[in-house]
C-alpha cells in the first residue's frame, strides 16, 4: 500500500513539472538552453528596482497587491525573495535531527530526573505550557506583519514541550505523530514550491494574490509556507529533545 | 489618569532599583532570590500598570503581561530556590539557628 502511494505520487509530481515546463503556455515556459533573456532574472531587477523602481508609499494597512505583500521586511525576503534558500535551512534542520535520531534510536524509555518535581513546577509548567503553544502559533501565524516567523515560533513549542520533560517525570511526545507532522509540513513546503512552477513560473513563487499589507490573510504564500515551517521545527526539535531525555532500554 | 501612571511607573522603578540593590546586598543565594524576585515582582507590576494608564488602549496587552509576569516569577523563584537547596547552596544564618528541611 505504502509504495503504491509513493510511487503515485512521484509519478503525479512529476507529470507536474513535467507539463509546467513544457506544456504550459508561452509566457510561462521554460526557455531552451542558450536563450534565455537575462534581463529578466531577479539580480538585473532587484538591482534596477533600487534605483527607477516602483517608490510610491506604503501604507499598513491600507495598500493593496504591494509586491510581496508582508509588512515584515525580513519575512518577505526570507519567505519570497529567498525561499529557496529557506527551503535548504529547513532540509540542514531536518538532516541534524535525522542524524540525533539514527544515534539515539531503538526502544527507549525516560531517563529518571535526579529529583522528582515538585507541586509547585508541575501545576506552573501545567498552565504555562499552554500560553506558551499559543505565544508559538501566534508568532508563526503572524509572521508577515510583526517581527517572528516560522523558525522561533517552532523553538518556542519545542521549548514548551521541554518545559513539560523537564516538569514531568512521565512525559514523552508521541514520537510517531512528531515524524508524521514533520514529514507532511516538509512535503507540502515542497509541494507549494511546485504548485509555484505551475501557476506562476518559478520554483516558490508567490502565486497567490497578497492582499491589504498588514491583514493577517494576507502576502499570498506567506502564512502558509510559515505555518509549515513553524510546524516543522517544532516538531523536529521536539522529537530531538526526546532522544536527549530518554535512555536505551536494555536488553 | 496620567499622573497617577506617572506615580506608579516611579513606584516600579524605585522597587526595582531596590531588588537590583538586594541582589548585590544579600549575603546567600536564598536572600539573593527573595529580593530579586518578590521586588522586581511589584516593580515591573505597577510599571507595566502605569503604562496601562497612560496609554489606556493598550491597558488589555498589558495586563495579559502582568498575569503571565505573576505566573512565571514564583514558579521560577521556587525552582531556584529548590534547586540551590538540594545543591546544598551556602547558607547565612546566626548562632544557634538549624537548617529546615525542604520537600
């Protein structure tokens, strides 16, 4: 069952790009080797931008379809600009914890804390712990309009779920639903790339329309690819901080 | 409304210039904690309210910081405090007194 997935899906994806490179309509095609117009290419133009571009004010709250459409000057160039390169952090990210994860493996169970937590950390963390998941999604969600993003607001669930180690001595994160939402948010960050080639013409494009600057819907991919990498870490660091806190049961 | 913030952002500056002083003064780690916690606890409290009264419209913001302030200070005071204990942290006491004993 499982293989005849994968093997439907590598075929579906790349009947995708195959059809987007060379089925797809004229503007949006794929130049052959050789001719390709590099005016066009983003170095020319973002050079060119500084300086005859377009310079008119922007307006939080009230411009609208602005370029990339996020109020967060980072977020637009590490989310659009250069989300390719963002894709490659999360894959170093993935590749690190991957590697925790081949060292540590096998049946584990909680290593003992040297002394047992008392009331008071246990009912503290307990109610924290929640403030703290909501703090995480909030930054990730509103990564385009305020300072945040996809990368600290994973580190902060990952450090709630931490606080709940450390608070408890029972607690272990379901390691086969940390893996399940790492890989999916991974695969859908890719497979918006993808849906990218088709619909606008590049890897990663931002293809959908991005709004009033300062709304929460907002700058068109933007939210999404966040939320999927704030997903991604969180669980990734979580699952990392499980094989620190656990030991190899014998035998 | 803005002069009574005023005061009260005087009042949290002063105690927590005080929790900074008790911080240094204290002779053990115990005493160390109780200033900078239970002083800089108040401080930041009627600071972060006295900004809530001079800018009311940010007055809600504000006091969802004050609630998570009055949940994190203690817990984390206590979990210090308890951890230095069962160290076995230095501790300042007068002739004849005994240690007490911690759960």
């Amino acid at each position: 069952m499982k293989q005849i997935v994968s093997i439907l899906l590598v075929a579906a994806i790349g009947i995708l790009i195959f059809s987007a490179l060379y089925f797809s309509d004229e503007t949006l095609k794929f130049n052959e080797y050789g001719n390709v117009n590099l005016d066009d290419r983003v170095s020319e133009k973002y050079i060119d931008k500084s300086v005859n571009g377009n310079t008119e004010e922007i307006i939080f709250g009230e411009t609208q379809n602005a370029e990339s459409g996020s109020a967060n000057m980072v977020t637009s160039v590490v989310v659009n600009y250069r989300s390719f390169d963002t894709l490659g952090e999360v894959t170093v990210l993935f590749v690190s914890a991957l590697g925790v994860g081949l060292l540590l493996n096998g049946k584990r169970k909680r290593k003992n804390l040297k002394d047992a937590p008392n009331f008071i950390l246990k009912q503290g963390a307990r109610i924290i712990f929640g403030i703290m998941v909501v703090f995480g999604v909030y930054m990730f969600i509103h990564g385009h309009i305020t300072p945040g993003g996809g990368f600290p607001g994973g580190a902060i669930i990952a450090a709630s779920i931490l606080l709940l180690y450390l608070s408890d001595d029972e607690f272990r994160v379901k390691l086969s639903a940390a893996k399940a939402v790492e890989s999916t948010a991974g695969s859908l960050y890719v497979i918006v790339g993808l849906l990218g080639i088709v619909l606008a013409g590049y890897f990663l494009q931002n293809f959908l329309p991005t709004g009033t600057v300062g709304e929460v819907i907002s700058s068109g991919v933007i939210p999404i690819v966040y939320m999927l990498i704030g997903l991604k870490v969180g669980s990734e660091l979580s699952s990392v901080i499980d094989g620190f806190l656990t030991e190899e049961v014998e035998g | 409304m803005i002069i009574a913030g005023n005061i009260l952002m005087v009042i949290g500056g002063v105690f927590l210039l005080l929790g900074g002083f008790g911080v240094l003064r204290m002779p053990d780690v115990f005493n160390r904690i109780q200033a900078g916690t239970k002083a800089t606890t108040l401080g930041a409290f009627s600071l972060i309210l006295g900004v809530g009264f001079v800018h009311p419209q940010w007055l809600l913001k504000l006091i969802l910081i004050i609630v998570f302030i009055a949940i994190t200070n203690p817990v984390g005071s206590s979990v210090l405090a308890r951890a230095a204990y069962k160290k076995g942290a230095y501790q300042y006491k007068k002739e004849g007194e005994e240690r007490s004993e911690v759960k």
